[in-house]
DNA sequence: GTCATATTCAAACACCTGTTTAAAACAAGG
DNA sequence: CCTTGTTTTAAACAGGTGTTTGAATATGAC
C-alpha cells in the first residue's frame, strides 16, 4: 500500500468513527487528524475540503450498502410475494454487510445518514439520488406492489417517516440501548433493536389508510 | 413592560426562530443578537450563557404543552375507551396550543426538541423528565392500557421509535412539503402531514407484538 | 435631585474553526 | 546520483465562537 493510501485510509478510518459519534459539524478537522495521527493538513491534500472528507466517508458505505439491497430488492421480486414486511427485510442483509467495511459498518452507516439528513440539508439527500436513484426508486416500486391501494403521496409520507424512524433511532440508539439496560435488567438490548424498529416500521407504512385521516380531516387545519 | 423585560422577550423571540431553523448548535449567539437589534452581552446578562437561553427557550413552550397534555390525558382516561389511536391524538391540541406562544409554535416546539434530542445529547431529555416526569409517565401509563398485552419493554421501545418519527419528521418537515409539492402537485401538504404522522406512528406502536420478531431472531446477531 | 441599582454598550479576551503556504522529506525513474 | 513529482510538515491565516470587562447609561425609590 503506497504512503498516499496509507494516510488516506488512516483519515477515513478516524472520520467514520467520529461522524457517527458527533456528527458532522461537531468533529473538527484536528480531531480527526489527531486521531489518525496524521497531519491536519493532509485532510485538504487529500479530499479537498472538509465536504469532500465527508463524500468520502458516506460514499464508501453506499457503495457497499446500495448494490447488496438492490440484489436483495431483485431477489424478493424474482421470488414473488411481496410484502412490506418482506422488503423491510431487505434491508437487513445489506446493513449488515457493512461489517466488511468496518466493524459496527450498519451502525455507523446509519448514524452517518441520519446526521447527514438533519445537518447538511438536502445535500445528502441529493447526491444519493443521482448516485443510487435507481435502487431508491425499485424499493419504492415495490412499496407500491406490496399495498396497491394507496396512493402515492400516501406512500412517500409513510416512507419517509420509516426512514426518519429508522435514522433518529440509530443515532439516539446509545442513550435508548443504557436506558434498556436500567430499566429493564434486559442484558443485551441491542440485539433485538434493529427487528423491534423494522417490525414497527412496517406496521406504520401498511397502516390502513385515510380512515383515520378523513375522520379528523375537518377539525385540524 | 420594564426595560429588562423587552430584551429578555426579544432575545427569546429571535432564538427560538433561528434555533429552529439551524438547530441550536448552528446558531450563534451573534445572529440571535442582530436579529434582536439587541447587544450581543445581553444574552451573557440576561441567561447567564448560551446554554441557559437554550433551557429557556425550550422551557416556555414545554410550560404550555406539558400542562395542557396532561389535561388532554385526563380527559381521555375519564371518559374510558383508551385507544393508542386515541392518545396519540391527544397530543395535537396541545400543540396547537403553543400558537398561543407564537405562530408556528407547534413547529418551532417539535424542532426544538428535535434538535435537543440529537445535539445536547441527553441533556433535554434528563430535564424534561425531571421538570415533567409525571405527565410523560402518565402518557406510558395510558399507552400499557391502550396495549395490555405488550411487555413494558416493547412499548418502551416502540415509543421512543414513536417520537423519533415525530421529531425527525419536523425537523425535515420544511423539505419533504417541497418535494412533495413538487412532486404531487398537492397545493396544500402541511395541512394533513401531522395527521398522517399520527396514523403512521399509531400504528406504529400498537403493531402486532413479537410474532415478527420471534421468527427472524435467530438470524440476526 | 440624589443615590443605588439595573441594564446597556463597545471592546477585548481566549480559543476554536477550515484553509493555505512554503519549505522539507520522501519516492521512483532515467 | 540526480532529478522530478508526490507527499508530509509546521506555521500562519482570516474569520468565527461564547464569554468577560469596565465604563456609560438608564431606571426607580427616597
């Protein structure tokens, strides 16, 4: 491995660990460098910029993550039956493929977007979409599939709902994860967490629609 | 009103716009000052820091929205028949409420704690516990009647997922309208988007308990 | 009006941020 | 060996942060 690969490996390493910890905004750059035990220049040499830093760190995961769902969304479809449960499902494998980038990968994978959402608004969002569009909108198709009779808009609601269930969990997951433990004498909460949220995230999507809507429509502006 | 009190009002005032549409951390005291046509030393004198002004901030609305929860809660639990969907819905008077406190109140209050949930790590939450412990208690105490059957843990779960869903929501709340304006041609998004939260999130967390979880445990982790 | 108190104000403080510079160290090919 | 190009380094840059200071100004009670 050249000098270069090395000290650029090194700042990534360190970056990921702390985004998902901080958040983008709240790691400096002589955190970073320090941590690496690097020059706080390099991260300039290198990436150009802090953003570029932080394209870097996110982009290493979704070319991981993004392929594994998509052979998972094609395998669920080839198979017939879907469900919401079935494509919540999805997501599992991919998650967990992520350990090959680095171990705790999901967690941090899903912290890294969850702040990435709430911090650099839209950018993130954005260059997801013209990067992995297309797997974005398959999940979405198969959305449809799996609950026919609800329209569109209901359905990009519930599932970007899912999805800021799914990010806020994770990145609260720590705090929630040492409450467990309090609280409950439940020695490894963690374990569970990820199925608990994905069983709550798929009873919320194919929840019956507008029922519950139109009958208070009236009342809230 | 004494001079004293005009500052303090519009410190409070432009903080709590800016905070929620930067976030807390991404606000300077600087920018608060400006926009208050105020000194920049009179949030030290006035708050003591910038924490303090924070505490403040989020202090006047959680004063109105706690108070007026619980009586919705009482309400509810007197006139028998509690329903998950039914206490969920005892959140939107309240939040309505804090229009009283300033237009847009509700949505400055949700991005709020939004942004104290994920920044001041732990922090908001150890404060509004202790300050109103009692109703949020309440609150569970309503949702273990609504879901007799559920262990404490689940629900415990489920609702934090639950609120993370409300917040996360609010907090890119700005940014889905627009997309969905743009993509759905629906004129008028907001006014339904927090009824289609509360749908999602009840359904949410009176999900069918652990049939899901039981038959997938085995593979994961 | 006077006095004590409460409040404002401009300036400075100490520290942190991302970025740039120019010299030094290193690498590898001719 | 020397030269060319790449990478590392320490230092400085320009600007932002929350907080403190001490003098100036208002306020309100006697």
């Amino acid at each position: 491995m050249s000098k270069a690969a090395k000290t650029s490996e090194q700042i990534l390493r360190a970056a990921e660990k702390l985004f998902s910890e901080k958040g983008f905004e709240a790691t400096s750059l002589r955190e970073i460098t320090q941590s690496a035990d690097v020059n706080l220049a390099s991260v300039n040499y290198h990436f150009g910029s802090k953003k570029g830093l932080i394209q870097a760190v996110v982009e290493r995961y979704q070319r991981v993550f993004m392929p594994a769902l998509s052979a998972e969304l094609k395998r669920l479809e080839d198979q017939g039956n879907v469900s919401t449960e079935g494509i919540v499902q999805c997501f599992v494998g991919p998650l967990a493929a992520l350990e090959q980038v680095c171990a705790g990968g999901a967690e941090i994978y899903l912290k890294l977007l969850g702040y990435g959402y709430s911090e650099i608004q839209g950018h993130l969002r954005k260059f997801t979409m013209q990067r992995f569009g297309d797997v974005v909108q398959h999940a979405f198709r198969l959305f449809q599939t799996a609950n026919p009779s609800f329209a569109t808009e209901t359905l990009f609601w519930r599932l970007h709902f899912a999805l800021g269930t799914v990010l806020f969990a994770q990145v609260s997951a720590r705090a929630l994860i040492e409450i467990a433990k309090a609280d409950f004498a439940d020695p490894n909460p963690e374990a569970y967490m990820m199925q608990r949220l994905l069983a709550y995230v798929a009873a919320g999507i194919s929840a019956p629609e507008a029922t519950f809507l139109s009958t208070t429509r009236s009342k809230v502006v």
